[in-house]
C-alpha cells in the first residue's frame, strides 16, 4: 500500500531539481539539497531523482538512489524529517534503535540525534523536513500553559522514530500532507483571480506541524502533559471547594468574589482553574449548576410550579431562564415540566 498516489504527487514530480547516474555527483547534490553526509554505495546502478517545493518553514521533497546505500549525516541540526516510502523499503538506525520502514510505516528523524538510514534498491521516498526552530515556535504555541506562559524549555524536541502510516492517526496525516502537496501550484491563479493568500498557507503549514505535534509521541507533549496533570493535582481541591460553594447556596446570590474566598483562591486563580478544567467562567459554571438543579426539579415535579423552581435555583428573570435551559436541554422548562405529568 503506497502512502501517497502518483496522482496525488503530481504537483511535486514536476519540481526536479536534478538526476544522475552518478555515485558522486549525486552524493555532492543530496548533501547541497538537504545534508552534508557520508555516503556508502551498494549494490544496483545509480539512478537518482530530486524533487524539492516547499511553500514556508517546510519542504516537500521526493528522493530516489536507486541503489543500495547507507546515508549518515550524524545529525540534521536544523530540520526535522519525515520520511515517508512510496516504494521499498529502508532501515532508520538512531543508537541503539533499529526501525523497518515501508509503505505503511514511515520515520520521524528528531534534529539532534545522529542518525543513520539505509536504502535499499529500489526505494523513494517522500520527505518533509521541518525547520526545528519554526517546530519549536508552533509547540510553544500549541503547548502553552492557560496563562500564556512558555511549558516548553527543551529546544531539541525528541519524537518517537517508528510512525505508522495505515492506522487511523497515520492516515489522516496523509490526508494532510497529501493536501499541502495540492497546494503546491500557488503561483497559479485561484478563484477569484489571485494567488493563496501567504498567511492561510502559513496557517495550513502549522496546523500539519501542530498534527505531528499532538499525536505522534514527542518530548515537548510529555512535558505538556506532565505539567498539565501537576496543575490538576494542585487546582483539583480549591475547585471542589469552589463547585461546593456554588451548589450548596444556588438560590441565593453569588459573587466572584464570593466564590474565589469559598475556594481560597484570587480571582484570578479561579478564573483559569474553571477555564482550565470546565472550559467555562465561573459565573457561567453557576449558571449551569443552577440550570441542571432546575432540570431535576422540573423532571421530578418537586415543587409547585416551573416559576417556583426557577427562583429556588436562582433565577428571577424567568423569561432569561427559559432561553437559557432551551440553549442547554433542546427544550422550554415547561415541556420537562408536563413531560413529568404526563408520566
């Protein structure tokens, strides 16, 4: 099973940089294209295409040997790359690990690790290199803490080599990056009469990186994930603390700074721990709480009337109620209510 279709590859065929049969003329032109290496040459004759395009920080880049030969560039420095087989099959030794790839297995190459790759006869391959300091201004990004503040202090971001290309997570990067290739014609009129906007093209670019980020294991998520679950350790009690708070006086009346002294926290603080584990306000986490009490009430006929409810929960603007329990539950208060008589 190829990654990508020669269809799908079309806009990238027709960026050659070069071909060659030549074992050094090919090696001087990798080494000037991506990365002054060594070059061990093997069985097979050398039958050698380049094609590069990139549209910003990245490159889009197909490269055939087509002989056997063993590639150790000690290490990328600059980029990050994704290798990714069309044909063949080669081998991605970075220490002691030793990984197979294919058409449906693939490599993510880490900046700062020496690495060395064999490539078997036969074997193209489509590769993304990634500027690492670019990778590192979109894991800032795509990793940073509710407050803004900086959770990524490892430059040399370290992924997992192995990166499978036929489970689910590997075919929607496909579909990514099958995409980016689409739009490699830029130059060319688009509707409308112009060209890609630069910035949407920046945008489509980080959002693939940001993909790479979030669902292939890398050092920056680790560190992502092990602060966020100490921030939770630490939010954890004074959230409790405020919900209680919240759920034991609903009908009266609540301010922030109510909750944020129940809870022992600044306003501040209580803010970004409700954003933070409730994707929501405080005060609109109350409205909730009250809105669900409501409903159970409603469901239950616990009191006289839909009115009585509202105002037990905390609401005396009735007609912002029914709007604000249709928005949350599909439906008025009064038909939770006659839903409950009729049962």
């Amino acid at each position: 099973m190829n990654a990508l279709s020669s269809q799908q590859l079309s806009p990238l065929y027709r960026h050659e940089v070069f071909r060659s049969r030549h074992a050094d003329e090919t090696h001087a032109l990798v080494s000037a294209e991506l990365k002054s290496h060594r070059s061990h040459w093997g069985r097979g004759a050398v039958d050698s295409a380049f094609y590069r395009a990139g549209l910003g920080p990245m490159s889009l880049c197909i490269l055939r040997y087509g002989c056997e030969v063993d590639i150790e560039p000690d290490s990328l420095d600059d980029f990050v790359l994704v290798q990714m087989p069309l044909r063949g099959r080669a081998e991605v030794r970075m220490g002691s690990e030793l990984v197979q790839i294919h058409a449906g297995q693939g490599a993510v190459i880490s900046a700062h690790r020496p690495v060395k790759v064999k490539w078997h006869a036969g074997c193209e391959q489509l590769m993304l290199k990634i500027e690492r300091k670019h990778l590192n201004e979109v894991a800032r990004q795509a990793f940073a803490a509710d407050d803004g503040r900086d959770r990524i202090d490892d430059s040399n971001i370290e992924f997992e080599t192995s990166f499978r290309l036929d489970d689910a997570i590997g075919m929607q990067w496909r579909r990514l990056v099958a995409g980016l290739v689409a739009l490699l014609p830029a130059a060319a009129p688009v509707m409308g009469g112009g060209t890609y906007d630069p910035q949407w093209l920046l945008h489509y670019e980080d959002n693939l990186i940001r993909y790479l980020l979030c669902h292939h294991p890398n050092s920056a998520r680790r560190q992502h994930d092990g602060a966020r679950r100490s921030t939770q350790r630490i939010d954890l009690p004074p959230l409790r603390r405020a919900e209680e708070f919240m759920q034991s006086r609903l009908a009266e009346s609540q301010s922030l700074d109510d909750i944020a002294h129940a809870a022992g926290v600044s306003r501040r603080t209580l803010s970004l721990m409700f954003r933070r584990h409730r994707e929501a306000s405080p005060m609109q986490a109350l409205r909730n709480l009250r809105l669900d009490a409501a409903h159970a009430q409603l469901a239950r006929r616990s009191a006289d009337s839909v009115t009585d409810v509202a105002l037990g929960c905390g609401f005396s603007h009735l007609s912002r109620f029914s709007a604000s329990y249709r928005e949350r539950f599909g439906k008025l208060p009064k038909e939770t209510w006659r839903s409950a008589r009729l049962c």
